[in-house]
C-alpha cells in the first residue's frame, strides 16, 4: 500500500508558446462571450506592465471557466500572459489537459483527489486526549501514511480533516493537531444503531496521501525567476459557498520561496475577485476585479530564511485574505446574500441604472455594514421586513424591479402589454428555427451538467449543490456537440442538393462544395440569431407577468399594496444607511445614491459645480492635481454609484477603467445604448460661439490677454444658455419646475473654469 500511496515529485511541466497561447485563449473568448451577457473588469490599472506576479484569483466559482475569464482579462487588459495552477486530475481528462498545457498550465496534485475511502470506523477514545485516534475494523498500516491526512464524513456543508503525525497500528494513529470544531467531536463520539441492532461506535472516514509538491515549486520558481505570471485559486478547488474557503498555504509558501531564491525580483502579488451574478446560468454577468498589488515585507522574508516558515507563511496568508476579501463579496450564508441584495435594490429608489462594478462596490460595504450592526434593533427590524417583502416577490411571481408597473393606467398596462406581446411574436421569428435545430444541444448540456454536479457533490467535501461545475459542463457539451451538429447539418443539405437539388430550390449551376460553405454560415448565422433575439424576447417574456397581474381584478390591489411597501422599505433602508454609514466609512458622504438634503452642498445651483466641501474634501484647492483629475472627481457618475469612496483611493473609477463587454456590441446588446450625456455637442457650447476656433482642453492661459479673452467666452455662453432656456419656456407652458432639467457642465466650459482657477 505504500508502494501505492506514494505520489510523485515529478510533474508534467509544460512550456508555453505563447503564439498558441493567444491563438487557444481567442478560440475559448468568443465562448466565454456567448456564455456571459458581460464581463467587467475593474481596477485592472493597477497591474504592474512588467516583473514576476501571482495572481491571486477567489471564490473559485466555476471550475474551467473562471482561469479563461481571469487570464483573457489580463491579456486584454495588462498585455500579460499567466500560468495557471491547475489540478492534476483535470489535466489527465483528454481536452482540459490538451488545452492547459498548450496554454503553460502547471498542473498540481491535491490530496483530497486521492483520498479514499478507508476500511472501518474511527472514533476518540479519551476526550482529554484528542489527538489520539483508534478505528473498529480499521487497518490504518496499509491505508494511511505519516504526512497525509484522514477525512470525516460532511456536515454542514463542512468536512473536518487532520494530518497523521505517527501510526501506532493498524486501529491507533496519532494526529498533528486535532480535528476542529464541534460536529467533528459529535461525529468521533457519536453511536449508531445498525439494522441488526449492533452498535457501531465512531464514523466513517477517508485516508489522502503525503503529497511532494517539490516539482511544482520549482516550476513555480522558475518562471517568477524569469519574470513571468502565474495564477492560483488559494482556496484549493471550486465551489459554491457564498463566503471564502480557508486558504491554502501554497501562494504563500509560493511567494516567500521565489523571494528567497531571488530578493531583486520585484515579485508582486495581485488579487483578484471573481465576482458573478449567477454564476452557473446561461447569459449571465460578471465582475473581475483587481486591488492593489502587494508587496511581500522584508521581515516575512527573514522570518522564512530563519527557519520559522510555518509562522512567516500564516502571516502572508493573513495579508492575502484580506486583500482578496476587500475585492470579493463575501456573507456569511445564501439567505444573507439574499437581504444584501435586496437592501442595495432598495437603497436605490431613484433608479438610475448603476455599472456593475458599482453594484459589487455596494453588495461589499453592505456586507460590512450588516456584520458589525446585524444585532441592532434596527436592523433586526428592518430585515424581518425585507425577507416579507422578499416572500411576497417570490409568490407572486416578480421581481423587485416590475414593482413599479403597479402605478401604471390600465390604459398604459393594455398598450405595454400588446405592444410586447408583439415584439415577441416578431422575435419568435428569428429564435424558432435556431431554438429547433440546436435543441439537442441545449437538451444534452443540461441533463449532463446537473449529472457531473451531482457527481461533484458526492466527491467533495466543501460543495454545497455543486453548481460551480454547470457552467463549465453547459460549456464543455456546447462546445463538443456544435461542430458535430453543424457537420451533420451540412452533411444532409449537402445530399439532399446532390439528390434532387432540395426539390429543385437550388440551380444546377451551384457547385456542392459552395453548398456545404453556403450552409455552415447559414447555420453559423441562425444560431447568433437564435441567441441574440432568444435573450430579448425572454427578457421581455419575464416582464409579462406583473403586466397581467395589474388587469387582474383579484390580484391587482395586491400588487398595488406591494408597491407602497416597497416605497416604505425604501425610504427605511436609505434612512438606516445614511445614519449607520458615516459611522463605518469615512468617506461615505463623499458620494451618494441618495443625496443628504441637510448636507452643506448636497442642493447646488444648476450648472454650478460641486464645492470640494461636499465632496467631504476640504476647502483648499491641491494645485498638484490637473484640471482632468478635478473634473473626475465632480463628475456625477462613478461617484454618485457607489456607499461612500469604493474600493479605489477617491471612490470612483478610474478614467482609465476599462469595461468590455459583449452587452456594449450592437448585435448582442439586450438593451438601447445610453444616450451620450456630452452637451459639448450642443448649440450652446463653445464652439458655437464667434468664428474663432473653440478652446482647447488644457489650453494655457498665459497673458491677460487670453485670460480675457477666455472670461469673455465663457460670459457669452452663459448668456446664450439663458436666451436658450428662456425661449424654451415660452414655447413650452410656462412651468419651470426645479429639478426638472438635470444640471450638466460642458466638458470643455469646465476645463476653461479649471484653468480660470489655476490662473
């Protein structure tokens, strides 16, 4: 047996070609974006152009899918290739081990994939002694081995392990540490009742071998020595569990190792958040964000050298933990997701439409908010009546935002409803056929995604429902069965051309081979359109229902009472955030969704711009920053989206944030592009003005002369703004309500004012 347990130092180490590496990674892109809606990256600014990195990727979501998002953003974004850390067992299935290790993959073995199930029970004999073990039936000299670990049956979603310091026999083995936490104690000291009325004392377990990781360490090395990239998922395996697994000492060991081995190296450690919004469902969105890179500190490094790594590595692990929770969004349990994202739905009752990375900024301050004050009264209140509100969404069938459709006329339910109903008719046109011919893929990806989850779930000890698998197995089949269905597809209208040229449709002046190219493009082209005008008409198919609840008699005062509730609840939540967020952030008032109307500068003056008093900043100018730096920070966009700063220094993203998305393209978007709220267009901006050409951004104003000159300009279109409006008002009826016009800069007036101000 220990001929048979032991595992190899030896890893299959592959060389990346990087040709084959942009040509593998472009093939699996056009996938990712027909599987996601979107896919936003944030923060990707901050990594470094250059030297050795690891990145540091959590939750570990969906299995194959989240190392190919992870690594086309930082080739898109950063211009870098990365390795990725993958598990051995995947790379010896026949297309993931082809492809990882055309793409440089280090492939890494994990106990836990060669655990086994092993003979008998084992039990704790003497509380008072808890790194003793002994097993009924065991036989622990030939299935278990010093330096590996043995497993407890999952509870709680949980599986508690411990690594075997001596085996003493075939029933008696001593741990390192003891197993930890209470349900490992119940099971070690629990008695069942077998049918035939035994006894058996104990529970079952699972015997992993020690495995030498030494050849993946000096892969690892060697390409951070080179300065390259390297990818790992700390956490050890993916899963579904709404908060983080306990990491694995590997990235640390990883990190201070490469150090030690070269201390100029410049290694950097970057984490990344995979943050998704149904992560295993079909055309869903998703947002990789990146923090700041750290730094390994010297005295981590000294620590290691002495000899003490098992404390320098727990240290580093703390940092790294810290810095992936601050770019993921973590709770507790699902049910805590759950009223998070309900909290932040109804913190935003002006419903403006809010980036995604916006919406992860706002599910993470509100999972920190509820941390510290879920035993408040307040909040213990206020939840009770989210989750009610939650209940009554889910019998009736919709969703927080259809709320609204209640304080729609019947007159106006009517025409919404017909005129949507006929657009679905119009798009059935264009999904039917596709939705037909390609039915047996979406057949054959289901029943087998939900097969490979079940089978997931059974082998792990840390999947709840093993839904972080379906995605990359929907993927998987597609990708599989849509050649062979294409190829069948081409092969019969290619006879039937042959045979009787499709009943005589097709000329005999039509060669066969433009025939079969003819029809893969045909079916290529069918199936784009089976998804594009498949994922409209079903997002307008879901919007039907609250529109048929609002002509039900028996249903309509109940959907109308819905919608007071949530005008109560919203303004519950938003006063509860604006009293406990100060408290907790202390930028929180540097932007809100909801402005404090008591607030110094929270109501300015239309076309005036924000004071940097209200911005929580102090009163002083910082002539070290550009005019396009203070322009930034006033604008009403980034800022107004998120619960105080967000994850970057000031709050809001960076000019240079990037966000592609297939959703942006005009033939996937689900949704009108947003109307360009640029006024500099507009027949009261500068350029209008005179016959001389506009102002320049950043132009210097050097004499008094030009300072003028710039004075006079921008009084002239001040005065024409006002002629503008005015004659406005008198062709319209008079009424100029406040609030009615949202008070806009134009960009470059702004730049000129910021130069006024430098001047």
């Amino acid at each position: 047996m220990a001929k048979d347990m032991k595992a190899s130092g030896e890893a299959d180490i592959s060389v990346m070609k990087p040709w084959l590496y942009d040509l593998v990674l472009w093939s699996f892109s056009i996938l990712v974006d027909l599987f996601f809606r979107e896919v936003h990256p944030r923060g990707s600014w901050r990594i470094p152009r250059k030297g050795p990195i690891i990145f540091v990727a959590a939750p570990h979501a969906n299995q194959f899918l989240d190392p190919l998002i992870l690594m086309r953003v930082v080739r898109n974004e950063a211009h870098r290739r990365m390795a990725i850390l993958t598990a051995a067992h995947s790379m010896k299935r026949r297309f993931i081990g082809a492809i990882s290790r055309a793409m440089g993959a280090v492939p890494v073995a994990r106990a836990q994939d060669a655990a086994k199930a092993g003979a008998g029970t084992v039990y704790l004999p003497d509380a008072n002694e808890p790194t003793r073990i002994k097993g009924i039936g065991s036989k622990f000299d030939e299935q278990a081995q010093v330096g590996g670990t043995i497993s407890l049956p999952t509870v709680n979603g949980n599986a508690a392990s411990a690594e075997i310091l001596e085996i003493l026999g075939p029933t008696d083995i001593r741990l390192k540490r003891p197993f930890s936490g209470e349900d490992a104690l119940k099971q070690l000291t629990a008695e069942k009742e077998e049918e035939d009325g035994s006894k058996v004392r104990g529970t079952k377990y699972k015997a992993a071998p020690k495995i030498d990781q030494t050849a993946v360490y000096n892969a690892v090395f060697k390409r951070l020595n080179d300065g390259e990239c390297i990818c790992i998922f700390p956490e050890g395996g993916s899963h579904d569990r709404t908060e983080l697994l306990p990491l694995k000492a590997g990235v640390a060991i990883m990190a201070l190792g490469a150090l030690v081995n070269k201390p100029d190296s410049g290694l950097k450690i970057v984490p990344c958040g995979m943050n998704y919004f149904h992560a295993h469902k079909f055309r869903s969105r998703a947002v990789v964000e990146f923090g700041p890179p750290l730094d390994v500190p010297e005295e981590f490094i000294e620590l290691y050298k002495s000899g003490d790594r098992r404390e320098s590595t727990k240290q580093l692990l703390d940092i790294i933990h810290q810095s992936l929770i601050a770019v993921t969004v973590t709770s507790p349990d699902y049910d805590t997701l759950m009223l998070i994202q309900a909290a932040r739905r109804l913190y935003n009752p002006k419903g403006k439409k809010l980036p995604l990375p916006m919406i992860v900024e706002l599910n993470r301050r509100l999972v920190k908010g509820y941390t510290q004050y879920k035993d408040d009264p307040r909040i213990i209140n206020l939840k009770t009546s989210v989750n009610k509100y939650n209940k009554q969404l889910r019998l009736l069938g919709v969703r927080d935002h259809q709320v609204e459709y209640a304080k729609f006329s019947i007159a106006k339910v009517v025409f919404t409803l017909t005129y949507r109903l006929g657009k679905i008719a119009i798009l059935a046109v264009g999904t039917i056929p596709g939705l037909i011919l390609f039915a047996p893929i979406f057949v054959a990806s289901k029943v087998i995604s939900i097969r490979k989850s079940r089978e997931a779930l059974a082998a792990s000890t840390v999947k709840l429902q093993g839904r972080d698998v379906i995605a990359t197995w929907k993927l998987l089949v597609a990708l599989a069965l849509a050649p062979t269905l294409y190829a069948l597809y081409t092969i019969i209208i290619t006879y039937w051309t042959y045979r009787n040229r499709v009943q005589g449709y097709i000329p005999q002046w039509v060669p066969l081979w433009l025939v079969s190219i003819s029809s893969i493009i045909f079916l290529i082209s069918v199936t784009f359109a089976a998804l594009r005008f498949g994922e409209t008409g079903m997002d307008i198919f879901k919007s039907l229902r609250p529109l048929m609840l609002s002509l039900n008699p028996t249903s309509a005062n109940t959907f109308y009472k819905l919608r007071k509730t949530r005008e109560k609840l919203s303004a519950d939540v938003t006063d509860i955030i604006n009293t406990l967020g100060p408290e907790m952030f202390s930028d929180f008032d540097h932007a809100r969704i909801v402005a404090d109307p008591f607030q110094e500068g929270a109501i300015f003056e239309p076309g005036a711009p924000r004071s940097p008093t209200s911005s929580g900043r102090a009163n002083r100018p910082n002539h070290s920053e550009s005019p396009r730096t203070n322009l930034s920070r006033r604008s009403t966009g980034a800022d107004a989206a998120s619960i105080g700063g967000g994850s970057s220094v000031h709050g809001n993203l960076p000019r240079n944030e990037s966000f592609h998305d297939l959703g942006k393209m005009s033939l996937f978007a689900t949704r009108p592009s947003s109307q360009s709220h640029s006024r500099s267009g507009s027949e009261t901006g500068l350029a209008s003005l005179g016959g001389d050409p506009p102002l320049k951004r950043f132009s210097t104003v050097s004499s008094k002369e030009s300072f003028d000159e710039v004075s006079k300009r921008i009084r002239g279109a001040m005065a024409e703004r006002g002629k503008v409006r005015s004659r406005r008002i008198s062709e319209g009826n008079g009424w100029d309500m406040a609030g009615d016009e949202t008070p806009e800069v134009d960009e470059d007036e702004e730049h000129v004012v910021e130069g006024k101000k430098d001047t």
